[in-house]
C-alpha cells in the first residue's frame, strides 16, 4: 500500500509532483481542470512531458484524476448529464495523455428522478462515456456519503451499477463516505466485517484506490464531512486496522484532508501516520 494525498495543479500540471513530493507522498491525486466548471486547460505536448519529468524525478509512478464536482448522471436537465457523460470522457482521455491509472467519479444525486430510475439513467450514462473508448487509463466509481439522495452509498448500489456496465469499472473506496453511511471501520473486527461484505456484494477485485479519510461525523450521520487521520470518528486503530489488512496490501490510498493553517501543512502528519502503522 502507497500513501498520497489529493494535490493542487495551481500554475499547472507539472506543478503537482513537486507538492506530492514535499508532502511525502509514495502516490498522488489531481483534478485535471477546475472541479468547479469551465473550459481544461490544454494539454499541450511540452507541459505533458514537463509533467511525466517530474513525476520521474520523485519518482511518482501512482497517480490519478479525480472528476470536477458538478458531475450528476442522475440529473434530470439533458445538460447536465450529457455534459457529465462528456466531462467523464474527457478526463479518461486526458488521463490517458498523462498517463494517470484511475479517474475517479461521484455519480450524482438521485433527488430528480427516484432511486430506480437514477440507477437506470446512471448505468446508461457510464456505457454511453465509455463507448468507444480505447484509452489505457480506467474508471472507478467513488462511495458516496449517503446525504441526501447521493448515488453510491450503499454497496447494493454500486454492485448494481458495477453488474451493468463494462468490466474495467471499479470502485474507489471512501473510507469517511463508508462510515457516513453506515458500515463501521472504527477498530480491526469491524474493518474485517465491512471488507467482507464489500467481497460479498461487489467482490474486493473491484477495489482499486481507497480514500483515506477519517469522519466529522459519527457512523451513518450520512453527511460528508472530512476529518485529519485518527482525528475523527473512525479514528486511529480504524485506520492502523485498514493499513495493515492483507487483502488490502495491494491497494494505494489517497488523503483528502485540509492542508490546515500554520508553518507545517497538515497533510504530512496524516500521510506519516499511515506510514507508521503499515510499518507496524
């Protein structure tokens, strides 16, 4: 298991290895443009190769795109789901250009059209970005957090979706987003029991990426809200139980947690910390 966190492209993509690096990361996670609209920056040749430089130079062979926020398959405006099924496309074509494994997608809500029919909607939105497509880099469907009507928090749903759409989908596995919804990660009997179910349901070939990120919330408060590792409600023999899991050994992790105020980003705690308990 590699340790990372989610770095800022500010100034550009090449950027990005530099700040993994500083943060001590062994593999790292971008957006790839603005998570909150607007047109990508391009990916031109010579900032494509920049970026591969520098990611050889810290020796950075881990590392993915994470899809912008407004991304809804389960929308009801014609607009916003055709435009996520583009931007979906999009980022695994520029994944592929920079040579990132995993783009990773929330699917959206299901407030517009209902459960059943979001799931419907959902399956066909992923077939029709995937239709065609030849890239190398490949698609994971994110767990969500439960609040309000969000598509993907429970493993039920996401099976669902897996058994409907092209093989090479995955999962990446939020482990804040899992607790919110209800399946307990706090000490190692409880992670075994969750990963057992996740084998059952969805089946643990389909994990490709955790997110390491502890809970502001208490289990199934089914609210998404980001907490530093060990700091929160999973807390510290949670997350020394999920580094040390056999059946997760092969899986990289990514932290999604504030940098925090100060000198010293707070990061390169949380990352150290992970570090610790996989040696331990």
């Amino acid at each position: 298991m590699k340790f990372g966190a989610h770095v800022s492209i500010a100034g550009g993509i090449d950027q990005a290895p530099a700040r993994a690096h500083i943060l001590g990361c062994e593999c790292f996670q971008i957006f790839s443009r603005s998570p909150r609209g607007g047109q990508p920056l391009a990916l031109t040749a010579k900032l494509i190769k920049q970026f591969k430089a520098e990611c050889k130079k810290y020796k950075l062979t881990a590392y993915y795109i994470h899809t912008p926020y407004f991304i809804n398959y389960g929308s009801n405006n014609q607009r916003i789901y055709h435009g996520s099924v583009s931007v979906v496309r999009q980022e695994l074509e520029r994944g592929t250009q920079i040579g990132a494994q995993y783009v990773i997608t929330h699917l959206g809500s299901a407030k517009d059209l209902g459960l059943e029919k979001t799931l419907t909607q959902t399956i066909k939105g992923i077939n029709k970005t995937l239709a065609g497509y030849k890239g190398k880099t490949k698609l994971l469907i994110e767990t969500a957090a439960g609040a309000g009507k969000i598509i993907g928090d429970s493993f039920g749903d996401v099976a669902h979706i897996l058994k409907n759409t092209p093989r090479s989908v995955g999962v990446c596995f939020d482990t804040a987003h899992a607790f919110a919804s209800g399946y307990d990660l706090r000490i190692a009997a409880s992670v075994k029991k969750t990963l057992a179910e996740f084998d059952q349901t969805i089946g643990l070939a389909k994990l490709k990426l955790l997110h390491g990120n502890d809970s502001q919330v208490d289990l199934n408060a089914r609210i998404d809200r980001h907490e530093h590792v060990g700091k929160g409600k999973i807390g510290r023999a949670g997350f020394a139980a999920i580094t040390k899991n056999s059946k997760l050994r092969e899986i990289n992790m990514i932290v999604e947690t504030p940098a925090g105020e100060g000198k010293v980003d707070s990061r390169i705690k949380d990352i150290k910390l992970l570090k610790g308990w996989r040696k331990g």
